[in-house]
C-alpha cells in the first residue's frame, strides 16, 4: 500500500511536467507555424505572380501538364525560370516553344541499359 500513493504523485509529477513542456514548445510553435504558414503562401502567392508575368499561356498549359505528372520536374523548371527573371536574362514572356526548349535542357538524361547476351 505505501508503494501506491508513491506512483500517484510521481505520476502526478511527470503530468505536470508533459504540461510544462507542452505549453513551452506548443504555445510559442503554433504561432510561428501559423507565421510560417502564412510566409509560405505568401512565398508561393509570389511565385505564381512572377511565373503568369513571365510565362505566356501556352507555357504555363505546358508546364501545368507536366506538374501533373512529374510534380518534381515542374518544381525545378520553375526555379529555374524565376532564375532568369531575377537575374534579368529575360526580355519577355516565355513563350510555348522557349518552354520546350527549357524542358529538353533540364530534362534528366534517360538511363538508358544495354543488355547483351552471350
């Protein structure tokens, strides 16, 4: 029996440290990931701004298609793309053709295997 009211109160002890912790860590976290949320669409809000300046209809389709199927590709295309607007390597819109030509540079060489039988 003296060993019950023991494990009470240092299970008592270690909830009200959980509590401690989680109002240290969740208190100040749901505010910077609310702050961090919304810098990160703000971020994305921006992007999609420069790409619908940079890009012209055509491209953005193209690019679109693409991102459906290869959302990792479309994601590096885009930076690249941003890349030139900011570095001011782009006098206008990039058009349908322009984008192929981005795509076939930026596309990863296909492995390709050459099988030989003896």
């Amino acid at each position: 029996m003296s060993e019950n009211p023991d494990d009470e109160r240092i299970e008592e002890l270690r909830k009200q440290k959980m509590e401690e912790m989680k109002q240290q860590q969740g208190g100040g976290g749901e505010d910077g990931q609310a702050a961090r949320q919304a810098q990160q669409e703000q971020a994305e809000q921006q992007k999609q701004a420069m790409l619908r300046q940079h890009l012209s209809d055509g491209a953005r389709k193209r690019l679109n298609t693409i991102r459906m199927s290869k959302p990792e590709f479309a994601e590096k295309v885009e930076q690249q793309v941003l890349a030139l607007a900011q570095s001011g390597r782009l006098q206008d819109q990039i058009d349908e053709e322009q984008m192929k030509s981005i795509l076939r540079e930026l596309k990863p060489d296909s492995q390709s295997f050459d099988i030989q039988r003896r």
